[in-house]
C-alpha cells in the first residue's frame, strides 16, 4: 500500500426535502383541511478516526463525497426521509483544513474522535404547518434547505511516541530495521527512504513504543526544500528525538547543526523536546577514528553521543533504553547473569 500523507476532497452534506402542499378530500369525512408533510433533512459529512490506517491513499481514488438528499414530504402527514450521511474514515492523527491550507477544523488524535463537517439541510414545511384560524386552507409549503458544500485539506501527521531524524542516508531505516520488526526499504544511496515508516519496539510486557522513521532532512527543509516541510510535520507528534548522525561523513558536527537549525525554523518548540544524539555507522571505522569523529561531533554536541551501528547491533538496545527513560517508562534492563564458577551450582531445568 503506498502512503499518502496528504490530500484534496470535495464535500456536499445533502439537500432538505420539499415540504408537500395537500388536501384531505376523502368521501364522507365532514372536515377536510391540509394535510401536507414536512420534508426531510438532508445528511451530514462527517470525519472519523479509525485505527488501522496509516495513509490517505484512498482519498487519490475518490475525491467528492456527497451525502443525500432528505426526501420530499406528501400528503396525508407523511413526512420524508431523512437523507443518509456520508462519512470520511480517516487515520488516527489526520488534521483537516479548509481549503486555504492554514484554517484548522479539527485534529483528530484517538481512535473514534469524530467531527461534522457539513450540515445537512433543514426539510421544508408542509402546507399543514401553514393552517390557522383566518387560512383554514393554506396552498404553501417550504422547499428544503441547500446543503453546504467545499473543499477541503486531509494532512496526515504520524503518532509516534519517538522519531527518527538526521541527514539522509544517516542509518536510519536500518536502526529501524534492527529495533523493529519493520522492514523499510535500505540502499546505499541518500533519500532511499522517501515516506515515514512506523514500527513497534518491544523492550518487555511493560516497555513498548512507537518509533517512526522520518525521511532524511536537508538544508532549507523548513522552507520547503525537498519535501521536508512535509516530512517535518510527521515529527511534531514525537515525544523523543533520536538524532542519527553518520560517522563516516567529513563533518559530523555541521550534519548536526543543520538538522537542529531547521527543527528550530520550523517550530521552536520542537527544538526543546528531549533529544537523544547518536554516532552511528562505528563499524566502518576504526575506534581511533570514531573517537576522532566524536571529538568534531562535541564542537557542536555538549553532551556524550551514543556509539551505535545499525548493521551491527551494537548499541542499538542502549539507545532504544535511553528512549524508554525519556518516555518515562519504568523497566529493568535484561541481563544475561555471569556463569557461576561453583561446580556444585544447581542448574536450571532442562528437558534434555
């Protein structure tokens, strides 16, 4: 399934019914009079969140979404039906916009959350509604009301508990990779990744998050270079930040400034989340060469940087660790006990 993170639809809640002009003429009956029913009310468009959805890809197939009509009133006080909604299922953590792109209508972040989009129109009045003391005989009714109708922005943003940013072609679907159960296309060329990804990490029954892989940011991202004004709004959920930075690049403390500065362009809230900053790729080089490269990394970097490689493993569980504390989960580390140097230690059972 591609992912779509944005999209263009045309919504039209439904017209209110016409009320109905008549008259009682039945043989025998002494007192006729209007009987004309109302019409009915024409359906709503609504939006809702649903889990398991991760795109907007079915927004490309079908742009307009029309509810229906509220059906006409008759005669002997029947009134009409109401017209059916229509309803938008959308990812949980979609944001909708009015056609400008800027005026927010809602933001949609639990599952079940749903919002009106366009009211139905009200059904018009039967001539019945018109009787009274002086026109005992009304020949008069409403026609219903027009619904409302526009255009409309579906923006998906991701809700991840952490996030992946840095430069491209920084490791960063292969941490993916190595921490989840993701499978994130990897290729040795920058902007492999070209759309976020999202899997689960698993540190134990009560230790599990939500990691997403934001594709790799450029100079100018928060103006709109590239498409990383776009990729930058999937971060604004993020609770953590794991910033990958390539070890095996020239100048890893400008790599690092330049993903800072335009996380800062873009929001600066988004620059006070808590980070957590990662050298990654330490098995391309030397340990006297990836100290030289934390040395460079420290102009820019007051703290201590993890050393991790993703195609390794190494430090991949220190850093998934560091995440969970900024997270705020409670959890003890696994470790593997050291063997016992009693011979007479009793061993574990063992069907063997």
């Amino acid at each position: 399934m591609k992912f779509l993170d944005q999209a263009k639809v045309f919504i039209r809640s439904g017209d209110g019914g016409a009320g109905a002009v008549s008259f009682r003429r039945e043989k025998f009956i002494e007192y006729g009079g209007p009987d004309g029913g109302d019409g009915g009310r024409g359906g709503d468009v609504w939006a809702v969140a649903v889990e398991g959805l991760n795109t907007l890809i079915d927004f490309r197939y079908q742009q307009h979404f029309k509810a229906k009509k509220g059906g006409h009133g008759m005669g002997r006080n029947r009134f009409g039906a109401g017209g059916d909604d229509a309803v938008l299922m959308v990812p949980v953590g979609t944001q909708i916009y009015e056609e400008d792109q800027e005026t927010l209508i809602a933001d949609l972040t639990e599952p079940g959350q749903k919002v009106l989009l366009a009211e139905g129109g009200n059904g018009g009045w039967g001539n019945l509604r018109f009787k009274t003391s002086t026109n005992q005989a009304p020949a008069r009714s409403n026609p219903g009301a027009p619904g409302e109708e526009r255009w409309i922005w579906l923006r998906l943003k991701l809700i991840a508990d952490a996030g992946l940013v840095g430069l491209p072609n920084a490791g960063k679907s292969t941490f993916l990779a190595a921490a989840t159960a993701a499978h994130p296309k990897i290729a040795d060329y920058p902007f492999t990744t070209l759309h976020p990804g999202l899997g689960v990490v698993d540190l134990g029954t009560s230790t599990r998050f939500v990691l997403a892989d934001i594709p790799g940011l450029i100079e100018g991202a928060a103006e709109g270079a590239g498409l990383g004004h776009r990729f930058l709004g999937h971060v604004e959920r993020c609770k953590v930040l794991l910033h990958l930075i390539d070890c095996t690049q020239d100048d890893p403390a400008g790599a690092y400034r330049t993903i800072r500065n335009e996380l800062k362009a873009y929001d600066p809230e988004l620059a006070l989340r808590p980070e957590i900053v990662c050298l990654n790729k330490i098995d391309a080089l030397t340990p006297e060469l990836v100290k030289e490269q934390m040395k460079q990394l420290k102009k820019a970097y007051k703290g201590k940087p993890l050393l991790i490689s993703g195609v390794s493993g190494e430090g991949v569980k220190t850093a998934l660790y560091a995440i969970a504390e900024k997270l705020g989960f409670d959890h003890d580390r696994e470790e593997t006990p050291p063997p016992s140097d009693d011979p007479d230690a009793e061993e574990g059972w063992s069907p063997l």
